[in-house]
C-alpha cells in the first residue's frame, strides 16, 4: 500500500514522503481499516515537528482523523492508532472507539466530523455550559477547529462573534453564521467587540489561537464569563493574570479533549450521538474546502500549518485529482 511516513522531526512538506510500505497488522483489541478519507488537522503538523503531546516512534505515519471502512463494510469514523496513522490506503484503530459514520454526511465531511466537533462540544456544553441567548466569541472561526463551534455555538442558540484573518475568511465565516465578524487584520478586536456587545463582553470565548488571540479574550470577557482554551495554533503560549481573572470575575478553563476518550469514553459516545443528530437536522455540516488525492497530503499538512486554509481539508485516497467542495 501508499503510505506517507516520517522518518525525521520537521516542517511537514520536508518531512513527509510517500512511500511504497506493508499494510499495518492489527494488534490485539485493533482493527485493520481501508480509509475512505482523512481530515487534516493541526496536530498532523505538530507531530511532524515533534511538538505534539503525544510523540509516536520513528517512522511514523501522521493522520489522526478518518472516515475509513471495515473488513465487513461498515462505514465508520476512527482516531488512528499511531504510529500507523491516516494518510495511507490503511490505517489500524482500537476496535472499542469505532464510531458509526452519520448517513447525512459523505466520507470527506464524516471525517471531518470527530475531533473538531467533539472538541468544540466538550468545550462549549460540558466546560462552559454554553447557555441559549449567550453571546459566543470564536477565535480562528473560519478555521478547522473553528468552524465547527461557530455551528455549534448557532445550534445551541447563541449569538456568534468570529474573528477571522482577511477578507476571504470573513466572507466564510459570514457564511458559517456568525452575527458579527471581526477582521483582526484591519479592526481593533477588542474595540470592535465590545461595541458588538454593547460594553458587556462575551459570555464564552472559545480560543485555539493563544498569543494576541488570548490577551484580547482577557480584555472584552463580560462578568462571569468564561475563556476555554483549546489549543494554541499561534505557537504562543500565554502566561494569564489570575490576580486580572478574579478582579473581573471570569473562569479560564482548559480542554485537553483526548483525555475524555481514556478518562471518560461512555461521554465521548454520547458526545458523538449528539453530532450525528445535529448533522441529520442539518444544525452542523463540516465545512471541507478541499478534498486532495493521497499525493498531495504532505502539501495539504503544510497549509494547514501555514494558517492559509479555510474549513477543512480532506485527504481522499480514491481521488485522481484535487477538488474544490
């Protein structure tokens, strides 16, 4: 089979190749699954840097997100096991984390389905206790990881502010459903959502970024407000001011999501039917962008790396060539 491995730590589009390999044997309690699509994420880059909480041994093979088929035909959405990940015709998974694949949905956008969404709920229902008629702050919302709790944040009947890089992904995020959109690259944010807010703030600021991204959340947080840090795509890191959190009486609350599929799986699967009701009633659709041949991933991970992608991109091994959605 086609796989893309990584033999050395680096920038994706270096240390990716495509090689000819032997599919991956199952271990015990894993399966053998034929990836019908894989959803490119951030931490794909991640671990080709060697930056990711989790570091598989060398060679490894990025891709932590399918849409992929079993020996008996079933369609289902899986997290592989690494290091035997999904940019390959086969990937391996634990049996016992096999999630059914929504019928509403295609291979490209059920891939896209797991990690983003499963974040995006874990972080808005079950550490924010999203309420309806709160107001929504959504950093990077026309991204991945965005986009989702943009659709999240509108199904649960919030009022959505996204901010976005450039006009192209304000154009998208308007798209998405965002009652106000702040271009970070040509407005003030914070100036911009405080007006948005009439003074008050946002109930829940959902940030991926870090860096600028999280000084601006500390800055427009309406009173007992809550800032859930998912991640920090920036690569910055910020240092938050507890004394600045209890003068303002707000709640910073992180989500490391991947811990609830060890600690707490029984939600994960409740977390999932909750998706794939959204998904059937039409309230979430994964917004994929770019659907990309199995040649083209290495390409595919860089992008998303580089911050230059809108919604997701999706790896298609059946695919001859690149298409649009």
């Amino acid at each position: 089979m086609q796989a893309w491995r990584v033999h050395e730590n680096g920038e994706p589009n270096r240390v990716m190749r495509l090689e000819e390999t032997e599919p991956p044997a199952p271990g015990d309690g894993q399966v053998l699954l034929k990836v019908r699509a894989a959803n490119v994420n951030f931490p794909d880059a991640l671990l080709c840097r060697g930056r990711y909480q989790v570091r598989p041994p060398l060679p490894f093979t990025p891709g932590v997100e399918i849409c992929g088929e079993t020996e008996d035909g079933r369609r289902v959405i899986a997290g592989p096991a690494l290091p035997y990940g999904g940019f390959a015709e086969y990937a391996v998974a634990d049996a016992a984390a096999l999630l059914p694949a929504p019928d509403t949905l295609d291979d490209a956008e059920a891939a896209a389905l797991h990690i983003g969404y499963q974040t995006g709920w874990f972080a808005l229902h079950r550490r924010a206790r999203l309420e309806a008629g709160e107001t929504l702050l959504v950093h990077a919302a026309a991204g991945g990881v965005g986009s989702a709790a943009v659709q999240l944040g509108k199904a649960a009947g919030a009022r959505v502010i996204g901010v976005v890089g450039g006009a192209e992904k304000a154009a998208v995020a308007r798209e998405l459903g965002c009652d106000v959109v702040v271009d970070r690259r040509t407005e003030d944010v914070i100036a911009a959502v405080k007006e948005a807010t009439g003074g008050r703030g946002a109930d829940v600021i959902y940030d991926p970024v870090g860096g600028e991204a999280y000084a601006q959340s500390a800055k427009v947080v309406a009173f007992e407000g809550r800032i859930v840090v998912v991640g920090f795509a920036s690569g910055s890191v910020p240092s938050p001011a507890l004394n600045h959190a209890l003068i303002k009486n707000y709640a910073i609350l992180g989500l490391h999501w991947g811990l609830y599929r060890t600690e707490n799986p029984r939600l994960v699967r409740h977390c999932h039917e909750q998706l794939t009701e959204l998904a059937a009633r039409g309230a979430i659709k994964p917004l994929v962008s770019e659907r990309v041949p199995l040649g083209e991933a290495a390409a595919a991970v860089q992008r998303v790396a580089d911050g230059v992608t809108t919604g997701r991109v999706v790896v298609v091994p059946s695919l001859k060539d690149g298409t649009a959605a």
